[in-house]
C-alpha cells in the first residue's frame, strides 16, 4: 500500500485539510497553464464536498445553539455558536462559487460511456 502523504500531518492541518480548498490548491503547482488546469479541475471536483462540509458545520451549529443545552454557549448575552452560523454559511457558499467558476474555466467532468451489461 502506498504511504498517505496526509497521515503525518499535525492535527491541525487535518482539519483545515477537511475543510479549506485553499489549503490544497497552495500546495500545489501553478505556474504553467497545465498546472493552472489542473488546480481548476481539482477545485471543480472537490470544492461542492467541502462546502457541504461548511454548510453542514454551520447546520450542527445553529442546531445545537436552539436546543436545550444552547444556554451554555450565551456569553453575555450573545448566542456564540448562532453567531457562528452565518460565518460557516458565506464560507460554504464561497466554496460553491469556487467550484461553479472552476467548472467554467475546466469545463464540465468527463462522463464515462455506458456499459452493455450482461444479464447472466
């Protein structure tokens, strides 16, 4: 088995991996217009997954901010993690608008032909 590059990585870069592009596209090359490419087709393929992690973060939230134990995070008067929800929100949807303006520079994903199947 080949070693994980993202397994000797300190925890906190795991968990800006699990949720920045920027992270990944600062890692890789973009000089040449092949190299330009392909950060626009990673961004294409990968930027909608962590949006919806963004968005889904911010959903946990605002969740956990409304119910019950939601008391605990009032500081002054002030719901923390409701004050959180909308950061997460514009963050994933700059995400989704990431991926859209990728989509338009790589184009659209290569969709494989179908496959005659056998009925056996």
């Amino acid at each position: 088995m080949p070693p994980n590059p993202t397994s000797d990585l300190p925890v906190h870069h795991a968990v800006i991996a699990y949720f920045w592009a920027p992270w990944h596209l600062r890692r890789m090359p973009g000089t040449t217009p092949e190299d330009r490419m392909a950060r626009a087709i990673w961004c294409r393929d990968h930027c909608a997954t962590l949006a919806g992690r963004w968005l889904l973060l911010g959903f946990a939230l605002w969740m956990i901010q409304i119910s019950p134990l939601g008391f605990v995070f009032v500081i002054g008067g002030w719901p923390v993690l409701g004050l959180l929800f909308p950061v997460t929100f514009m963050v994933g949807i700059a995400h989704l608008v990431a991926q859209l303006v990728a989509q338009k520079k790589a184009g659209p994903p290569k969709i494989d032909p179908p496959v005659d199947r056998d009925e056996d």
